[in-house]
C-alpha cells in the first residue's frame, strides 16, 4: 500500500512549521534549569564558583500559569558570602538589550535591613566581577511586616552596603513566596546613557510577546560595551537573605525569549500526528 506525495509534503511542511515556532521559543543566549542531581556543598554545573555551602536542591519553583514550567531542581544558598558566576555569547552592538528572567523564593530574611535595597544579588555583567554589573535585582526587609520583604532594581551593581542608584517600592512579596523576575539592560555604545528595566510578576498575558510597560526603569547610567555573564552576588555584606533559592535562568535578546510560552494543546496533537505521517512517508 502506497501513500499519496502530495498530502504527506503538504502535511510536513505544516508540521515542520509548528515545531519550528515551538522551537522559537528556545533561542536563548542561555537557560539552566539546574537539572544535576541534588547535592550539598557545591556550584552548579557551568558555574564558577566556590563548591561550598550552597546546595542542589530537589524539586523545582514553580513557574506562574502559562510560563513554560520550571525542570530539574532549584539551587539554593545561604547567608555565605559566595559568588557564583556563568558565561554566555557576549553581547557587544550598542543600544541592544539583554534580557533575563528567573524564579526565585526567599524563605528566611537572614540579615536584609529595611532601611535599603541592599546591593545586587543578581545581575548581568561583562565579566566575572559584580563590579561590572548590570541589570541589578536586590532585596530589602519591609519595613512593617517581619515575613515580607521588597525588591529593588539598580542599573549597577555598587560595592558596599546599598545601591545608590537602585529603585523600588513598598510591594510586599511574602516569606516562602515564588516571585518572577524580567530585567534588561542596554549594551553601552556611542557614550549614551543604557536603559535598565524590570517586570515583577508580570501579567501572563503578555508571556512570549512584545515588551510590556515594566514595574521600574532605571536611567542611571553604568556602562558596559560588552555582556556575556550572569552572576549570583553571595558577599552582600549585611544585605543577604538567610535562606534563597533560584531556578529557571533564561537569558535573551527580547522579553518574549526569556518568557517561553506553554504550547498550546493543539500543537502538541499536529506535532505527533506530523511525526507519524512522515515516519509512514520514509517506510
């Protein structure tokens, strides 16, 4: 028994779309899931890093409805003063934006103050030393609720107690809360002033489009005419959650790539049927 051609090409290269717009969806610049197994005392896999203290975990943060769900575990640290760092493609044409997002879940205060945003913890850099950050996400302490704390957002990384170019507001996100974070920044080209954003929790509506109106944007400027690194600041002196966990980096060059959508059902049926049609056409 024979197939027709025709039907099978046309139903292929109708398959062969849908998977390629699936596959948009990962055109990173990097993602880590952080899928090793768990274990104590050590930097997670692509990580520079100092091996101690800090722990694969087991189990995944949970991503919010309608984000492309969180795999493996999750990497959780202390109050130790360790930094961790991971390298991708730099990133070097002026006035482009380098995008990244990632869960993360505080689930003790440690020593965050109240009195300031404290200095990044997370950040993008071009190279391996938060000096050279941007793109900075830092916590504070809330003021009034002792299980709650806020978060600020700096177009650098400052060395010492606080950023004094970060902003924020008194937005209370819970003790034991996933919270997802989008920022980006701008490579540095032609002396120009980058422009730093920031979305938190953002709606899940605008999930794999275009960039919406961000939480904060930050006009101070640091430059940096390269970005090829993310970092995890661990030596935030008096500035540290005791007790964090992170999950699900993603790094990109638009906020729809580092905000993967999940496929809908439909796709998945095209996608197998497709497989099935074509394994037919080669027999």
């Amino acid at each position: 028994m024979k197939f027709q051609a025709q039907p099978v090409t046309r139903f292929a290269a109708i398959f062969t779309g849908v998977l390629l717009a699936t596959q948009a969806n990962a055109a990173l610049l990097l993602q880590d899931s952080f899928t090793q197994a768990p274990a104590e005392n050590v930097a997670p896999t692509g990580w520079t890093g100092p091996s101690v203290d800090d722990d694969i975990t087991a189990g995944s943060l949970t991503a919010p409805a309608g984000l492309l769900g969180s795999v493996g575990n999750k990497f959780t640290l202390n109050a130790d003063g360790d930094d961790y760092s991971i390298g991708f493609t730099p990133q070097t044409t002026g006035g482009q934006f380098v995008y990244y997002s990632f869960l993360v879940q505080i689930d003790g205060l440690g020593t965050l103050s109240s009195t300031s945003v404290g200095q990044g913890l997370i950040m993008l850099a071009n190279g391996t030393s938060i000096s050279d950050g941007v793109a900075a996400v830092s916590f504070k302490a809330d003021s009034d609720n002792p299980n709650a704390f806020n978060i600020g957002f700096g177009s650098r990384a400052a060395i010492g107690a606080g950023e004094a170019d970060a902003v924020g507001d008194d937005t209370e996100y819970a003790v034991g809360e996933t919270v997802f974070i989008v920022a980006s920044t701008q490579v540095s080209g032609g002396g120009s002033t980058p422009i730093s954003r920031i979305w938190i929790n953002p709606d899940a509506s605008t999930f794999g489009g275009p960039e919406p109106t961000a939480s904060f944007t930050n006009t101070v400027g640091h430059f940096e005419n390269s970005i090829g690194n993310l970092i995890i600041n661990g030596q935030a002196a008096a500035a540290l959650p005791g007790l964090w966990s992170i999950d699900e980096f993603r790094v990109g060059t638009s906020f729809a790539e580092v905000t993967p959508v999940v496929p809908e059902p439909g796709s998945f049926l095209l996608v197998a049927a497709g497989a099935v049609l074509i394994g037919f056409r080669r027999r």
